[in-house]
C-alpha cells in the first residue's frame, strides 16, 4: 500500500523494533475497527528477550516527526489514492486499508515508546485522537 511512501521513517522504523504487533495490530483492525487499539497483547517481552536496542534520538525524530505532519500526510495519501484509483471501484477500500496499516504502525510505535522511553511519549498524539481525527480526514472512505 502507500503508506512507506507517506510514513517511511514509522514504517522502517517498527518493521525493525515491533515488527509483530504491527502485525496482529493490522490484522485486528482489518476485521473489526469498533475494538479498542489498546487491547492487542504485546507480543515482546523485554530487551533481554531479543528486542533491538534503539537510538533515542531516532525515537525523538520519528516522534517529532509524526506529531508535526500525520494529519497532513494522511491527508496527502488520501488525495494520492484518489488520484490513482479515481476509476478504481476499490477505491474505498484501498483508502481503508492504507488507514488501517498507518494506524496498526502508529500504535505499535506508541506502545513501544510508552514502554521505553516515556518522556518521548509524552509528546504524542494519543492513538485514539488520530483514529477519529483520521476517519474525518478519509471522509466518506472511513465509513
């Protein structure tokens, strides 16, 4: 989908360090967007249980990063979308997928900074803001 075109850094970013929860994350929101994001079991552990290391100021960046533009680049991909799939009668669901996919990232990076680096996380925008404020940005695509 389009998402590592308008998320790269999260994208990278979780596919190295929570790679599984995005995962179940995806799957959970592909089937039913009524349950609540925070209800997905983390599926790691610790660092001593086999999770990477992580630069803190790679967190800071991506963090910074998404405060600053997620709105404007899932706005940005919306229009991508519709431009590219304007005669595409998936067009719908493409919109939702790439939504679900942002949003099964954004939650395992929130998760994953929340758990180690909580001042970082204080700086976020908290996952269920970006699920309605994003479902207004999709329109009709959200439904």
């Amino acid at each position: 989908l389009y998402i590592s075109e308008f998320f790269g850094n999260l994208v990278e970013f979780v596919r190295q360090y929570a790679k599984e929860e995005a995962e179940l994350e995806f799957r959970r929101l592909s089937q039913d967007e009524e349950t609540p994001v925070n209800d997905i079991q983390h599926t790691k552990e610790s660092n001593s249980q086999g999770k990477l290391e992580v630069n803190e100021k790679l967190i800071e960046n991506v963090a910074f990063e998404l405060t600053e533009t997620w709105s404007k680049r899932l706005e940005a991909m919306r229009a991508e979308l519709e431009s590219v799939f304007s005669n595409c009668s998936a067009l719908k669901l493409l919109v939702k997928k790439s939504f679900a996919s942002f949003l099964a990232n954004y939650n395992s990076f929130t998760k994953y900074v929340k758990a180690n680096h909580s001042i970082v996380a204080a700086s976020l925008v908290p996952v269920h803001i970006v699920m309605k404020e994003g479902k207004i940005i999709l329109g009709e695509y959200s439904v």
